[in-house]
C-alpha cells in the first residue's frame, strides 16, 4: 500500500492510497479513459427523479455498477523488497513488509488489486496512477465476470491518474458529473473493490472539499465518509444520481470514515492530454507562494483570509516579466478568485501555453491588474529556478509554510517555529539522511524556522560544506538530521 502523510499539514495523520496487494500469480491489464464527445453507444444513464425527492440507492446501484471495472496488476519478481511509499516517502507498510519478509526479500511476482471505470465507448477506463504503477500487465474484470488485457494509455504521477484502454465493443459507461456543483453534506455513493470483494458499494455524505493532504502540487480532495478500504483506489465516487463526481484515491489509515477523492473536473481536464499525448503539459508562472494566514490577513489590511502571498519570484519567468514582486499577494488569475494559496498552481496548470491572462494583485494597499504571458512548465528547469530563487536553498528540500490552526493540531506551542516539507529531491544529501516528506522543520542550525522565507534565509547563509542540522517533529517524536551542504 502507497502511504501518504499530512491532512492539511498534519502529520500525526496517515494517509494511505486504497490499493490492496497480495503475494499472487497472475496477469493484469489495463484500460483507458475519458471522451469528451457525447456518449453513441451504451452510456450508463443518470437516473431520472423528480426534484422534490432522491432517487433509491438500489435503483442507482443497477444503473452504474456495469460501468465500475476491478484492475488487478501484476509484477515480474524483483530483488527488492517492495516499497510502497512512491512519491510519498517511506511509510509505515514499508516496515511493515520488511518484518513480514525478515529480511528474505520475495521472488514470487507481485499482484495488486484496485477500480476503475469505464468513461466512453471506446474502452477507456480511468484509475489512479498508484494502482497501475510499474505493472508489467494489467487485466480488467467487470460486472459480467469478463476479461480483458488492458493497456496503459497515459498516467500522470503529480494528479495520480491514469488512463487505461481495452479493447472491446458495447461496454456500459458512466456519465461524468460536475465536481464543482458538489455541496457538502450531500450524499455520496462509492463503488469498488475493497480487499477483493467486487462490486462492493457504499453510502455516506461529502464531508468536505478542497483538501489538502500532502499528495502533490495539484491537491484539492473532496473528502467523504462514505466508507473507503484498500482495493477501492480508482474506483468512482457517485452522486445520487448516478454521476461520477471523483475518483477514490486515499484514506486515513488510523482513521474511520475519512476518505478522499480526486474531483471529476480535474481528471476531465487532463485525460484528453493523457490519451493524446500519454502525459499531461501544463502551464507555468514562476513564483513561490506562501499560505495567507489570519495575522499575515492583517498585516496586509485585508478584510479576510485570501489570495496567495508571493514569497519568491523566480528569474526569467513569466511573473518575473510581468512584474510580479516578492510581497504581492494574488487575489485573482484568469479572472477567478484564489480563495486558498494551493487553488493557484491548479489554475495556472491548466492555463493554455503562451496565452496572455490577466491577473490581479495586491502590492502596498492597492489593487494592480498585469498580464502574464503562460509558459510551459520544465519540472527539471523550475527546480532549478526554485534553488536560485531561495525556494530549496539547493539542499533539494521544498517547504511551506504551516497555518496557525495546523501548528495547533500538531502540538507546536505559540510563537514555535515550524514549516511544512513538501519534497525532498530523489539522491540529495538531505534524502540520505533520511529527512522525508511530510517532516515538520522546526529549526535549522538551532534557528527557528516560523516561516517558509525563514527556511531559505537561514539555509542560504550555510556556505557549501558546511553541516546543516535539522530539528524535525515527525509524527510524535522529534529527531535532529545532519548533512553537510552540498
């Protein structure tokens, strides 16, 4: 099972993807995803009810559940123990397994079950990435108890989804909701294949949207406690009226009725990429953004929490050329509101490359609108930006900035410092010395760290081969780490 650390900054939660896995032989295979034309074939109908009631859950279970799939995987036999933590670290499953194997690392091949659903005529299937990673074959079961080989159309680590293709005629399909019309506290119905057991569907409420856990760049979670296990990642969220409005992806292992889904829209705006293309190109802006808390709120005379504050610019990007500064806080892009820091990076991914599109800015008191020129994001180009501009001080840690609110639910005590580390880059100094993902840094060098532009400051100070030491809180212990700067 993949691990995940961090609700909204947390981490004395643990997160974990909802893939079941076995020691197993067997096959597996794949299929692919959305189209955006209207269904010809045999689409799964949403059901129709008269406003004034709801529709009976049983009605909308005949409805949909011939378009909800199982995928299983299967692995070649490796001379590694597996490792679930992925992108995401090493997680607790990671020890897990190595105790099961006591150090005998396993030569059986590998098989791991997850969902899917099927989303056109033309055998696509949306996934999760995590459940089809690394797989040599994929095989998709549906309701009618057939099978098919399916292949790895386009995944896409930093949204986790993929996009699977069958080849076969006349399967039922499910009709894509509105993720943006979601309320909560509406009712949600999950549909998957918790710990092997098929066709398996559960009810509760939308719980919450726009979380974030720590997953990636990308997060805006709708999270429901309709009732997720392992083996349900991939597998679609319904609304009542049997409309796909997420895609099952992650749990609180430690936790009940707390899952967490990737809203449709997303997936909407990325599959014809991934099926087109088999990655997902994405728009870039080039600044460092900062949570705006309540006492930054007011440090700025804003009237309420909004926006995402800028706390680097990186050089020669496209803010840079526009006239973004270090200090702005960006109230709008495109002509839609930032609420929340992490709604911008998902606007900006999904802005068209090298068009022109307002945003709105507040510097010093005043509103300013510019306009910024979209350029392609190069993961390996911003990186490297990210380090000049102070954003990793080339240690290859990425961190943010923790709200009032998280420093209390970890345990932080006023006035303590403490920032949240998004990434550590694969191979730095900082990663073999086991700093990790989800870690709370609280000082560096015996020098509190209270905000994200502290981080850079200290760090870059540090001359090269000098050692850095680290104060973490990670879980519910503390642990110092030291490395010399590189």
């Amino acid at each position: 099972m993949k691990k995940l650390s961090l609700v909204r900054g947390l981490t004395a939660l643990t997160i974990i993807s909802c893939t079941v896995t076995l020691t197993w032989f067997g096959s597996a295979h794949a299929v692919e995803l959305f189209h955006q034309s209207q269904p010809q074939n045999v689409p799964v109908q949403p059901v129709a009810v008269a406003t004034s009631s709801l529709p009976e859950i049983r009605d909308v279970v005949k409805q949909v559940k011939d378009c909800v799939v199982n995928i299983s995987i299967r692995k070649k036999a490796t001379h590694q123990i597996p490792r679930f933590g992925g992108r995401f670290g090493r997680g607790p499953s990671d020890d897990f397994f190595e105790r099961f194997f006591q150090g005998q690392r396993p030569q059986q091949e590998r098989r791991s079950l997850g969902s899917g659903f099927v989303i056109n005529e033309q055998g696509n299937i949306l996934t999760n990435r995590h459940v089809i990673a690394g797989a040599d074959e994929v095989t998709v079961h549906t309701s009618q108890e057939k099978k098919y080989t399916a292949k790895v159309v386009g995944e896409d680590e930093k949204t986790d989804i993929a996009v699977l293709k069958v080849e076969a005629k006349n399967l039922p399909y499910c009709t894509l909701g509105n993720s943006d019309q979601v309320e909560v506290g509406q009712w949600a119905m999950a549909m998957g294949n918790p710990f092997g057991l098929d066709s398996t569907v559960t009810v509760g409420i939308v719980s919450a949207k726009g979380r974030v856990i720590g997953a990636g760049p990308y997060d805006d979670f709708i999270q429901t406690d309709a009732s997720i296990n392992p083996g349900n990642s991939g597998g679609p969220l319904f609304d009542l009226y049997g409309r796909v409005i997420g895609i099952n992806t992650a749990i609180v292992a430690s936790g009940q009725g707390i899952g967490f889904a990737i809203p449709i829209n997303m997936a909407k705006d990325l599959t014809p990429q991934l099926i087109k293309e088999g990655k997902v190109t994405r728009g870039w802006l080039g600044v460092g953004i900062q949570d705006m808390t309540e006492e930054l709120a007011k440090s700025f005379d804003l009237k309420e929490k909004q926006g995402g504050l800028v706390a680097s610019v990186f050089p020669n990007s496209p803010a840079s050329k526009a006239g973004v500064q270090a200090g702005d806080i960006i109230l709008k892009f495109n002509g839609k509101a930032i609420k929340e820091s992490h709604n911008l990076p998902a606007e900006v991914a999904r802005t068209k490359i090298g068009s022109t599109v307002p945003i709105e800015v507040l510097r010093n008191g005043q509103r300013k609108t510019l306009q910024v020129k979209i350029a392609q994001r190069d993961d390996q180009d911003v990186a490297a930006q990210a380090s000049a501009a102070g954003g990793n001080a080339g240690l290859g840690v990425e961190v943010r900035s923790l709200t009032p609110e998280e420093k209390r639910e970890l345990g932080l005590a006023q006035g303590q410092g403490g920032v949240y580390i998004n990434r550590v880059e694969p191979g730095s100094d900082a990663a073999r010395s086991d700093v990790r993902p989800g870690d709370i840094l609280i000082s560096v060098n015996g020098k509190a760290v209270k905000q994200a532009p502290d981080y850079g400051r200290l760090v870059a100070a540090i001359k090269k081969g000098q050692v850095v030491r680290f104060f973490l809180k990670r879980g519910q212990a503390t642990v110092f780490v030291a490395f010399q700067k590189g």
